[in-house]
C-alpha cells in the first residue's frame, strides 16, 4: 500500500523537444519540412515505380519496395508531432498517445530490421544458390518472407507496449525529448522496476545486436563469395551487397546506441534520435536506388510520362 503511495497516475507528458530557442526551432521546422517535401515523394516514386514497371518484378525490388512503404510508415509516428510542437509554447502528449507512439515505432522499427534480414537472404540466395533462386525466393516466398517482418514486428511492439504499460511511474511528467520512448519511461520509473526493465532490454537492445551481427555476417560471407565471380559480375553484385551494408550500418548504428546498453545514460540521445526515426528512415531506399541504374531508367520514363500527361 505504502508503494502505491509513490506512484503517479499520469495522464500526459511535457516534452522538452529538441530546443528551448524560438529561432533555432524555427530553423529545424523549415530543415525537416524541407527535408519531407524533398524525401517523402521520392520514397512514394520508388513504390509506383516498382509497381508500375514489369522489368522490375524481381524479388530485389518487391523488397525494396516494402522497405520504402514501411519508412514512409515509420516517418508518420514521430515527425508529424515534433513539426506541430515546433510552435507550441507547452509541448504536451497524452498517456495514451504516448502508449501509441511507442508501440508503432518498434512495431515498424522491428519489422524493418527484420526486412533487412530478409533482403540479406535474398542476395545470399541469389548469389550462392542462382540455379534454385526462382524456386528458393519466388512469389509466394516474397508473400509469407514480408508478412513475417510485419508479424515479427507487431509481437515486438506488443510486447514492448504491455511491459511499457506495466511501469509505476514516480518521477516527473517531463521527458527530455521529443517524443515517447521507452528509455525516457524507465527514467521516470520506480526503484522497484528492474524486472521489467531488464525484459524491455532483452526484447530490444538484444535483438537489433542480433540482427545487426547477422546481417553482418551474411554480407562478409557474400563478399568473400564474389571473389570466385566473374569482375563484371563481381562488380554489379559488389554495388548491391555495399547499398545493403550501408544501410544496415545508418539503421543499426544509431538504434544500438540508444537501446544497446541496459538503460544507462546516452550522451546526445535526442540528437541521435533525430537521425534514427527521421532523417535516415526515408533517405534508405534511396541509397538503394541511386545505385541501381533499372530503377533510376525506369523512374526517370514515370516522371517523363507524367510531366507529357501535365503539358497534354
């Protein structure tokens, strides 16, 4: 009874945001808006693209086409809330709110991860394995590959939510960011949550350095495989696996630091959160398509065509 006494029943959270200055808010609201009307068409142009292009029905970019509509998706739980606070005086979210945000960023953060792993298996097989890549990755393969990313994904945040929601809170409603994640919660829990803490690291921390470590492996097992290919060969296969690496390392680093060590103290978390759910979610599929020459011709005839059907 005595415990209970020490909790608090809050029903929202003031965030702090990412500055207190006026003119450096406005600064960063016109940098991210700009930084969206730039990214966020060029993530759809990549999905109607692949959609709209027979040439490009390979598993690769089914993939990537998935990978593009889970950022856009991922790029729609924080940014929308930190743009409108750039002009609130008192940056509030509600309990529930905050519940959401938390379950939909590691919902989609997971499912991409997973994604990732996914795409790495789809270069392993089509480089080690060319002769029984259409019966190893065909359609119905792509089908269940992606609808696991997402169930993954969904058990991940679920659990994450149900241990979030679990947590006796007792010290200010203040969390020193801008937005809800469960690192500013465990800071405002009681003493006697450590359990609960220790199973939040164990669902996240553990498996994005699981994934991270996988993905490394498989990459260095294909790049030590392309020395046996032909150099035209090795060349096109080396520009694929070295986007893929890229991303792996912009989407991991920044997610390891944050969740990689049991809730300590992050110097410049909120900074590194910046690049972790907005800026480096929408520029990855990109990174995948300016390296590709079929996908840069075949968006290059869309925009061609439409700019024709605008003139028409």
């Amino acid at each position: 009874e005595m415990e209970h006494e020490n909790y608090t029943v809050v029903t929202e959270f003031v965030l702090l945001g990412l500055s207190q200055n006026r003119e450096v808010q406005t600064i960063l609201f016109f940098f991210f808006l700009l930084f969206y009307m730039i990214i966020l068409p060029g993530n759809i142009l990549i999905i109607l693209t692949i959609q709209g292009d027979s040439q490009l029905g390979s598993p690769m970019y089914f993939f990537l086409a998935n990978l593009a509509f889970l950022d856009i998706c991922y790029c729609a739980v924080t940014p929308p809330k930190m743009l409108a606070d750039f002009f609130s005086h008192r940056k509030t979210i509600s309990y529930s709110a905050c519940m959401a945000q938390l379950f939909f960023l590691h919902f989609l953060g997971a499912a991409e991860a997973f994604l990732l792993m996914v795409m790495a298996y789809d270069r392993y097989v089509a480089i080690c394995k060319p002769l029984h890549y259409n019966r190893l990755v065909n359609r119905g393969v792509c089908y269940v590959l992606v609808g696991a990313t997402w169930g993954g994904g969904f058990i991940h945040g679920i659990i994450l939510f149900g241990l979030s929601i679990q947590l006796p809170l007792c010290g200010p409603n203040i969390l020193d960011n801008f937005f809800c994640d469960v690192h500013q919660l465990v800071k405002l829990a009681c003493a006697n949550s450590h359990v609960v803490e220790l199973l939040m690291f164990l669902n996240n921390g553990v498996i994005i350095i699981m994934c991270f470590t996988l993905l490394l492996i498989s990459y260095t097992v294909l790049l030590l495989k392309l020395w046996t290919q032909s150099f035209k060969a090795k060349n096109k296969v080396a520009s694929t696996c070295v986007s893929h690496i890229i991303v792996v390392f912009v989407m991991c680093g920044p997610a390891i630091y944050i969740y990689g060590l049991p809730f300590q103290a992050v110097p410049k978390e909120k900074f590194v959160a910046v690049f972790h759910t907005v800026i480096f979610p929408l520029t990855n599929p990109m990174i995948y398509t300016l390296r590709n020459k079929e996908i840069k011709g075949s968006m290059w005839k869309l925009v061609s065509k439409y700019i024709l059907w605008c003139g028409k």
